[in-house]
C-alpha cells in the first residue's frame, strides 16, 4: 500500500468513527500484510506461544525487543543483554545468522535466554494489522511463534505529510528539518526547521498528548515551522501501520504521517561472544 492511498482509506475509514484512537480497527481486523522488509520501528515482545499451548509473557515487554536495520543486522534487547545477527528476508521467509550477545546475568525472572533461543529457530514472519502493526515470527518445525508490537520509541520520525478532512495535503519539504524522537522517560526530543524543542509525551493505549516547547528563532521563508507544531500541539491518538507513525488530530481534522530513521552505526556493537 502507498502513502496516497494509505491517507485515503484512513481518512474514509475515519469518517464513521467517533474515537480518532479506534479509526484504523475499522478497515481490517488481524488481515497478514504481504511483503518482503520489515520496518525499522522498535518492535517489543508481547508474547511467547509454544506450539503445545504454553504462552510466556514478559513482565515488562520494553526489556525484550528487536528492530531491523537497513544494514541487514538485527538490533536486539534481550533483559539486561543486548545482542545483534545479521538477517536475511526473502519473501516472507527470515533467517538469522550467528547471534552475538553481551553475557550479563540478569535477574531470576528473566525471559532472556528463552528469547534469544526462540529467536534463533525463527523461520518466517507475517505482519498483521488490527489497530496498529502487529510482527509475528513463526519458528521452526511448528514449534510456536513471537509476537510483537511497534512503539513509538527506538528511532526518530522524520514528519511526511499532513492531509486534512478536507483533501488539502501539506508536504514537508524537507522531513528531516522536522523530527521528534520519543525517550523512554516520557520525555520528547524535537527539531522543527531552524528551532529545537523538548517536552512531554503523555500516551494511553492508542491515545497521544504531547506538550512541547521549542526555541523561536526566525526561519527560512520556506519554514513549516507553524504547520508542524500545530500537529504535534493537536494529536489526540496514534497508530503505526506500514511502517509509519500516523497522528490524528481530533474531530476528523486529519491526519499526519512520519516516517521512521534508525542509525545504530556509531553504537557500540555486542563483545562477539556466540549468544547460547
């Protein structure tokens, strides 16, 4: 699905919904999305389910989480260790080469080791859509699946577009002079055109209040330095579909799209010690 015509069939769907939160549950409900990437978004573990019916989830599901780079690496949060492999995809199939991980012993109720097995047999993945994004990566031998959920955390969206309820579209001119970043605390990072701001993400399930204060600097006469804040002050809700941050604003004023960076390149990489 393209950008153009994921904005309409948002929008239409929207339309006879009351709760901006809800309006992408209308189109399809846990339909699989062909294709042969997955996004860059921080995927967080949600659960373990074995092929015998036994489920595993982990206490706090921020501790367990994966993301897929553009360098064909894998980027992974297992509990107190972090770890990385390289990936291929071919169609839906995924496979995961040798897996080096930092060996730090983590508490007793730690999921990690488990985590980083299943892992390890995946060998295929589906993305399905409810709300927002859902990854599912099967293992092998019907041996059971991970399922996971895209938050809004791990990487800096670049803003795209705003379409109204109205049919205008605003464009940005250039998405990477107008970001935000999420933190993990709570707390935003935002550069809009020449200014730089902070502040405060408030989020409840699929609902999104976001305060923030930025520098006000004189821009270029091409600014969209308004257009953007307006955005950010309104959103009421938010999903992730395709791989793109969608904030809506409220009574169906529209919506607008980010798109998502993920640069690990100056991070430090895991010791190469084999994960077990």
């Amino acid at each position: 699905m393209n950008r153009r015509s994921f904005m309409t069939t948002t929008l239409a769907g929207w339309a006879a919904l009351s709760t901006p939160a809800l309006q992408f549950a209308s189109a399809q409900q846990s339909t699989p999305v062909a294709g042969s990437t997955i996004e860059a978004v921080r995927w967080e573990l949600q659960s373990i389910e074995g092929s015998n019916g036994t489920v595993t989830t982990p206490d706090n599901p921020a501790q367990y989480a994966i993301q897929f780079g553009a360098d064909s690496m894998a980027y992974i949060q297992a509990d107190c260790n972090r770890a990385g492999a390289p990936f291929t995809i071919d169609g839906q199939m995924l496979t995961f080469g040798e897996m080096l991980s930092t060996l730090a012993l983590c508490g007793e109720e730690s999921i990690s080791d488990q985590f980083m097995q299943s892992l390890g047999s995946v060998v295929s993945f589906v993305i399905t859509t409810d709300a927002s994004d859902q990854l599912v990566l099967n293992m092998m031998a019907d041996a059971g699946s991970l399922y996971f959920n895209p938050v809004v955390t791990g990487v800096v969206w670049q803003w795209v577009e705003f379409q109204s309820s109205d049919g205008s579209v605003i464009t940005a001119n250039d998405p990477s002079r107008y970001t935000i970043e999420f933190m993990t605390d709570g707390s935003l990072q935002v550069l809009a055109d020449c200014n730089r701001g902070f502040g405060d993400a408030k989020i409840e399930g699929n609902s999104i209040d976001l305060i923030v204060a930025t520098t006000r600097m004189m821009c270029a006469e091409d600014s969209q330095f308004d257009e953007f804040l307006m955005v950010l002050d309104q959103a009421v809700s938010w999903v992730i579909r395709d791989g793109m941050l969608a904030l809506a604003l409220p009574a169906d004023a529209g919506i607008a799209l980010f798109q998502p960076v993920l640069d690990f390149g100056n991070e430090t990489e895991p010791e190469a010690t084999p994960a077990p």
